[in-house]
C-alpha cells in the first residue's frame, strides 16, 4: 500500500470516528436510546467533501456579494453541492462558470483531505435543465440512426454532458462511442451492427 493511500486511509478512519461520536453524542444528548447506526466510512467522507466544499463557495458568495444558498448531499458514490440562487453570472455562457466553480471547489477539498474529489456541483438547476435537454437530443439521435442506419455526430460535449448521452443511447438500446480531442470531443451515436 503506498504512503499516500495510508494517508488517506487515516483521515478516512479520523473523520469516521469524528462523525460517529458526534452522531453518539447528539443521539445521547436528545436522550435517544436508539442512536442511528454508524453511517460507513465512505458516507462520511463524502458528507465531509460537500462541507469542505459548501464552506469554500460560502465564502467565494460572500467575496463577490452574491446571494444564493448552499445545498450539500451525496448520491451516486459523490458529494453533491448545489447553489440555489438566481444569479446567472454564476453559471455563464454554456456552463463555463460553473465548470471553473466545481474545479476550484473539488481542489479546496483536495488541498484539506489529501485525496482527489468527485465532487458535482450544480448552481441555480442548471445541471437539471441541461439533462433534460441532453436526453432530448439523445433521444433524437437515436431516432436519426434508427430511420437513417448512419452514424450521428453531435456537437462537442464536456465530459459531463457526454456521460447523460452515452446512458441515454445505452438506455434506448444503442451503442455511442466517443472521438476526438478535449476541449472538441463529441458522442457518435452508431447503427446497430
């Protein structure tokens, strides 16, 4: 095992404990005799990842003079934070802002817990509505390359948006593949074979 994953394994079992006496101590003092299991290590430090997180975007909010509330909760083996604001600036033109955003969030909690974070951020329900519209368009596809029996390229997408339409053509019974370079890489919808 090498020193860093040691490292990470320590602050794993640190914060474990931490949170379970925390849990122990409230349970205690509300004078619950029935105090709720441990929750598991990696629920801890997720729920840690979106605290480090929310913490530094409270503070970035307060920098800019910006009003908005923060949102933390893990789902899918990731810590998820979300601004509910109606600040647009916050987000930008195609979701560049928030890109920056969740990069600058995920390395304030890289640089308190040692270890890379998977952190999803999402501001205003911008996440939400571009899901919507990227399984639309998936959907879409999907319905060319059945009537046509040819490839569909799309736009170039971020890594995110490529992951909805690759589980949306998967979802429909098709295979999608990625081409191309970052910051151009696109989903290609194929025929079945």
């Amino acid at each position: 095992m090498s020193e860093d994953q040691n490292e990470v394994d320590v602050v794993v079992e640190d914060l474990t404990e931490v949170a379970t006496d925390e849990a122990t101590d409230e349970a205690t003092d509300a004078g619950d005799e029935t105090a709720e299991a441990p929750r598991s290590r990696k629920e801890s430090a997720l729920e840690n990842e979106g605290e480090i997180a929310a913490d530094y975007l409270e503070e970035l909010l307060d920098i800019a003079d910006l009003d908005g509330d923060i949102d933390t909760y893990a789902e899918g083996g990731r810590a998820h934070v979300s601004i509910i604001t109606e600040a647009d600036a916050l987000v930008g033109k195609d979701g560049e802002v928030l890109e920056a955003l969740q990069e600058l969030a995920r390395l304030a909690v890289m640089t308190e817990t040692g270890h890379r974070s998977r952190l999803m951020l999402d501001i205003g329900g911008h996440r939400d509505k571009r899901r919507k519209v990227l399984q639309d368009l998936a959907r879409d596809a999907v319905t060319e390359v059945n009537e046509s029996g040819e490839a569909v390229r799309l736009a170039p997408m971020n890594p995110f948006e490529r992951k909805i339409v690759h589980d949306s053509v998967a979802a429909a019974g098709l295979v999608s593949e990625s081409e191309g370079e970052e910051p151009h890489r696109r989903v290609v919808v194929l025929p079945k074979s």
